[in-house]
C-alpha cells in the first residue's frame, strides 16, 4: 500500500541570492550521500554507484552528490578517486553537462560547497548539505582529534582500521542521543535558511518522516545504494540493490505537498 502523507510546510521566503539556487527544466533530483569508497572498497558496491549514475543519465535526473562520496579521510582523496576511475569520470561529465552536483563532506571537505538550495516549483526551497557542520561529535575535541590522525596517517591500512573502528565505535557510544542533536540541529539550519525541508546526509540512516523538515537520503552499503528523489511535488525514499537493473522507488514515506 501506498501510505503518501503530508508534510506541514513552512512558509516559503524568497530566494537569497541566485548563487544557491538550482533551478531549471529538471523535474526530478536525485540526492545520494556517503558512498565513500576508497582504494580498499568493495568492487560491488562501487558497481552500485556507477549503475545509479548510469540511469540518472540515462533517465535525465539531475543528482545531488551530498558530501563523503569518495573517502578522502582514510587516504588520500586522488587515491580513492583514481581506484575508481569510471565512477569519478562519470561524475566529471555529468558535472560538466550541468547534470550533477557534488556537495562537501568532511571525508571529502575539498570539493566545493557545503549548502545548497534546491528550488522546486510546487514543492518550494529544499535545502541540502550533508550536515557535518551541525554535528557535535565532529566538533568536539575526540572528534577532531579523530579527525587529524585519519588525515596524516589514514593511508596506513592499521591506521586506517583503527580510525573506522574509533569512528564507528563513537558513533555507537553517542547513538540516539547524538542522532537526535544531530536532527535537532539540522531542523533549526532548515528553518533559518526559510526552506520547506532538509535532505541530510553524515550519519548513514535514512529517514523521512510526515510533518519533518529534517530527511536524510541514507548511504551506500555493499548490497544497496540508498537515495531520495525530490520531485516536484513530492519526496520520497528510493534504493538500488545488487542485481536490480532498474531504480527502485520505494513505496513508502512519501511526501506530496
Ligand atoms: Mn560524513
């Protein structure tokens, strides 16, 4: 069953500059995040990410790559990039056709903006940003400390497992609570950018909810390739699994204005 709901609008402002809008004749975006794969992923899962931008191609979308979509934090970010050479060329060429978007991470800082406005006719401004900024874990002490090994040492594949593990095993400890501070700061960024809602990245749990600004289009895993499509008058949560030819949209949680 289809179980559509609503999602309580906020009032709509008018745009702040042209600078972070995006507006055009595209009726659907495609917004994935946290792909992160590096020279020591596994070729299934970056098949999954070249097979997603192969039909956004193929079918038009537009894609927004929302921060952490190749791992610049474990290794150096030309390293991951290089491994991957079709997935980095094809996100070069949709780039360069006005296609696709990337967004910065903070396992890819470097590679551009970090917020973005997304104009949709009917639905309203839609803002996205992979979310780091807001988190506290990121900016505490432990967190940048974490940080700071991972980027001098993180090539050094025992490195390299102890930082995931910290980062992992930080993640864990903080749990709900750090989720919850994590949403709370993004609902509050979405309100002072005076957007309708948020498509969040970071924290690797997809989520949209009735009566949310906040969403989060989930992540890349070995089997699935989480996303969320924001259409024209409507979001919802989509994935691609292994073996699946097609984009899946999923039937659940979506949101007409
Ligand atoms: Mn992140």
């Amino acid at each position: 069953m289809n179980t559509e709901v609503r999602v309580n609008c906020a009032p709509i402002a008018a745009a702040r500059s042209e600078q972070d809008q995006w507006t055009g004749r595209y009726v659907r975006t495609l917004v994935a995040s946290d792909w992160h794969p590096g020279s020591f992923s596994s070729p299934a899962a970056v098949h999954l990410a070249q097979q997603f931008l192969e039909c956004a191609r193929a079918s038009g979308d537009r894609v927004v790559l929302n921060g952490d979509i190749f791992e610049g934090l474990f290794e150096p970010a030309e390293q991951a990039e290089t491994a991957h050479p079709v997935v980095r060329d094809m996100i070069a060429e949709m780039t360069t056709r006005g296609q696709l978007f990337r967004l910065a991470g903070n396992h890819d800082p470097d590679v551009g903006r970090s917020v973005f406005i997304v104009d949709q006719p009917k639905f309203g401004r839609v803002l996205i940003s992979h979310g780091h900024a807001v988190d506290s874990l990121h900016h505490s002490r432990l967190g940048q400390l974490g940080d700071a090994i991972s980027r001098r040492m993180g090539h050094l594949v025992a490195i390299r497992g102890a930082a995931r593990f910290a980062e992992r095993a930080a993640n864990a400890i903080a749990g709900v609570a750090i989720e919850n501070a994590f949403q709370t700061r993004c609902r509050a960024l979405v309100e002072q950018s005076k957007c309708v809602v948020g498509i969040f990245g970071h924290i690797h749990r997809r989520y949209l909810a009735p009566d949310d600004a906040y969403a989060n289009a989930g992540c890349l895993s070995r089997t699935r390739l989480e996303y969320l499509i924001l259409s024209d008058d409507v979001i919802q949560l989509a994935h691609l699994e292994l073996g699946e030819r097609r984009l899946q949209e999923s039937r659940r949680h979506a949101c007409p204005v």
